[in-house]
C-alpha cells in the first residue's frame, strides 16, 4: 500500500514523508487536508481507491459538499452513503496538527455497507415476522368471534322459525309474518358469513418443510443480540448436532421462539446482572417430537397466572395485550404440537413447544 500526494505537488519535505508513510500503513481509507486551503495534502491508496473517482475529492468543501450536501462543514461526521460508488462509509475527522509542516485534519472513512445491508437485512426480516404475528393475531381473532357469534345466531334463526310457525297456524298478519322472514333471511346470511371465515381461517395451513432448529434459533438470538448485550444477558445454545429437522414452516416457528426469547429477555430486566442467563436446548421426546425450551431466571410465575397464561388477552406486563401467546399456541397447534409452561428449578420460567420430525413427511 503506497500514499499518493495531489498532483503538481512538490517532493516532500520530511514532516510530508512521514505523514505519507503514516496512511500507507494504516488499513482503512484515509487522507489529509490543509486545515487552511482545504487542499488534499497526502493520502492512501485505500482512500485514493474508494474515493478517487469522486469528483473534487482532492478539495476539502467539495468532498464534504458531495458527501453530506450543501452547508456541510468539518465536523460533519455520521455515516454517509458516497454517490459515486453507492457504498457508506463512516466518516471520523482529526486534528492531525501540524503534520506535512502545515495545520492539517484527518479524515478517516470506513466501508460499513456490509454493516448496513446486514441491519437491512435484519430489519427486513423483523418486518416479516411482525406481519406474520399481525396475519395470525387477525387469525385469532377472527376464529374466536365466528365461534363466539356463531351459536347465538343458530338460535336467533331458531327463535325464528318457530316464531314463523305460530304466526302460519294461528293465521296472524301478513306483515308479521313477511318480517319474520326477512329476519330469519338476514340471520342465515350472517351464519354464511361466519361460516366462511370459519374455513378460512381453518384452510390457512403453514408452508412446512424440514427445518434445522439451528438455524432458526441463530437467526432470532441475531435479531436481538442489541438487546440482550444492552442487559448484558448470557445466552447458552444447547440445539446438539444430532437434533433431527423439525416439519414446520421457518417463518412461524421464528416467530413463537422470538415471542418466548423476547419474554424471557423481560422476565429478567429486574433481575441483578449476575443472574441473567437465558438457555435454549432442545431434544427428542418420550413420544418422538421434537422438544425445545426457553429457560429463563426472573421471578417466574404464580400458580393462578400459570393456569391463564395462554388465555387470549392474559397477561403479566403493565403494557401488554395479551395476545403474543394465544398467537404462539395457534402456530405451534398448526403444526401439531403443543405449547407449554413450567417452572424452573431454582427459580425462572421454562417455555417450551414441540414440534414433529420432518422425516417420514417430505
């Protein structure tokens, strides 16, 4: 790696050499501009090939205007997506003093678009969980109310037909009877509504396919690794090499095992430091399913909040709806496993599920 000076520029003295030789060796893109005249005073290859073809780059304003836009100043800093190449780049300046004989700043930029594409990459993902967690809570929903108004229904229109009966052998009015009918009309159609929804909600069946839990569980402890290093969590992964796939659609079980390690996280953010530790192990059961777990050491639960846990719209948080594991249980239900509870020995919660081994079903 070599420095290159701007053009016409004279040989350098010996404070200019050792600046030079200063950025050659230093691996990220970096240059020095006369604090002064804002002119280009060396710079390293690295930079020369990252910005080289930026046009006005060897002229301090310039770069900055075509970095940040007009007004920008030195001190502009943050991380900037360059036009010329499409890639963003963290911008650190520095008084460099009086290097090359003259007061200089440094700029130091770093290529941070693997960064920003893995963090688009994340916040994609999150957006499609949370659409999917929206998609089943309407799923919910919509399966309680038509079971909830499907029985009053059925006996309204009951309640009408015999109502239609007493008027035809008594011989009551016409206008009773033809109001009779029109609402016995309105009720079936409204039970033909229901109905619909019904097997709506019933025909949505997960994409299942062979699934390495692995895999799964590595892509949720990345979408909160921010979180649980902010509470400074230890996290224990104990999935084994030999666990068999599981049959299950990848983006539902993201979701119930986000929604579990999520809780977990909060069962412990009053919990000292010392003792917040989180462990997801998994294993093949008595009955051959496969079973993973959630073990968390916060305060855990009461019997009598146990027993409602998964009730739609129960919940223990000051903030929550209720309805993240109502959700959880009609995923891991369509997959024809079961969601569980228990306590944990020495204190915390243990949740769980299981799930059916994909060999035999694809």
């Amino acid at each position: 790696m070599s420095a290159t000076r701007a053009p016409g520029a004279r040989e350098p003295a010996a404070p200019a050499a050792a600046l030079a030789e200063l950025l050659a060796a230093l691996p990220f893109a970096c240059a020095a501009y006369a604090r002064d005249s804002g002119r280009l005073i060396a710079a390293n290859a690295a930079f020369e090939a990252e910005f080289g073809q930026l046009e006005g780059h060897r002229q301090r304003e310039r770069l900055l205007e075509a970095l940040h836009g007009c007004g920008a100043n030195v001190e502009t800093g943050g991380e900037v997506r360059a036009p010329h190449n499409g890639r963003w780049y963290a911008l650190y300046w520095r008084d460099a003093g009086q290097a090359a004989g003259v007061g200089a700043l440094l700029l130091t930029a770093v290529d941070i678009s693997e960064r920003i594409e893995i963090l688009d990459s994340h916040k994609s993902r999150q957006d499609k969980l949370l659409f999917t967690s929206r998609l089943m809570s309407v799923g919910e929903m919509a399966a309680t109310l038509a079971h909830e108004l499907n029985q009053p229904l059925a006996a309204i229109v009951n309640y009408l037909n015999g109502s239609l009966r007493l008027v035809q052998q008594s011989g009551g009015p016409a206008q009773v009877e033809r109001a009779l009918l029109a609402a016995r009309t309105q009720a079936e159609h409204a039970s033909a509504v229901i109905a619909r929804v019904r097997e709506f909600v019933r025909a949505r069946e997960p994409r299942r396919d062979a699934q390495q839990l692995a895999q799964i569980a590595d892509t949720v402890l990345e979408l909160l690794r921010l979180e649980a290093e902010r509470q400074q969590l230890r996290i224990e992964v104990d999935l084994g090499p030999s666990l068999p796939a599981a049959y299950a659609d990848r983006v539902m079980v993201e979701q119930v095992l986000l929604n579990l390690v999520k809780n977990a996280i909060e069962a412990m953010r009053e919990v000292p430091a010392d003792r917040r530790a989180l462990r997801i192990e998994a294993r093949v059961n008595l009955d051959g399913e496969i079973e993973l777990r959630v073990l968390d050491r916060g305060k855990g639960l009461s019997p009598a909040e146990s027993e409602q846990l998964f009730s739609p719209f129960f919940t223990t948080k000051t903030d929550g709806l209720g309805i993240g594991l109502a959700i959880c249980r009609s995923i891991i239900e369509y997959h024809e496993g079961r969601l569980f509870f228990e306590p944990r020995e020495g204190g915390g919660s243990v949740f769980g599920f299981t799930l059916p081994p994909a060999e035999g079903r694809t």
